[in-house]
C-alpha cells in the first residue's frame, strides 16, 4: 500500500512527479502524462513489478478533486490537443468541449478510478 498525499501537488506536472517519486521511476521511465501514468500503475515500470495489484490510498482527496477539477482539465486538454495525433484530434476536442461545459469526467475522477 503506498500512500498519495495531494500537499505535494496541485498541478498535474506535480501529480506526474508524486507518482515517479512514490514509485522511484527513473529519468528514462519518468511519467508525464496520463498514458504514461496508466502504464505505471499497469505494473513493470519503477518499483511496481508487472502484475501486481496496487493499493494506493489519496490522502486529502477533497483537496485534489478542486485542483483537477473542471478548469484544469480543460487546460491539459488545450494543452494535449496542441501536440496529438491528427487521428486523436476529434476525440481530444470532444473532451473539451465536455469540460468546458463542464460535463464529462474531470481529471480526478479519471484518475480516482484507476
């Protein structure tokens, strides 16, 4: 079990730094970005073997659920669509119209439910 505790972070460039410290991921295997991050948790990166079922417990969730709320995913959406793949182009700019309508998942509840 390995503890996230949101005080050492409020932007998602700080949630990607927690995980690679709690997990000891290195420059090479270093996440920054959802996908990335979903491969963490799937196992074999860091100190997570593959196949193992992790158990992390988010510490003063209430307080990352306001910073990854709507306005934050709009801004890593913004920020995604700048640099995806032209096939990736009319699902990212879904989202945020989502977001900035504020429906759909937030970047919390995405990441809560992993």
């Amino acid at each position: 079990s390995r503890s996230l505790t949101c005080r050492n972070f409020a932007t998602m460039d700080g949630l990607f730094r927690e995980f690679n410290r709690l997990f000891d991921v290195g420059p090479d295997e270093a996440v920054h970005s959802l996908d990335a991050l979903n491969d963490l948790l799937g196992g074999g990166i860091g100190k997570i073997p593959a196949g193992v079922r992790l158990h992390i417990r988010w510490l003063n969730s209430e307080k990352s659920r306001e910073d990854f709320g709507y306005g934050a995913t709009v801004i890593y959406y913004e920020k995604l669509l700048r640099r995806c793949h032209p096939n990736n182009r009319p699902r990212m700019e879904a989202l945020l119209a989502e977001a900035r309508r504020g429906e759909g998942e937030t970047l919390f509840e995405t990441e809560a439910s992993r």
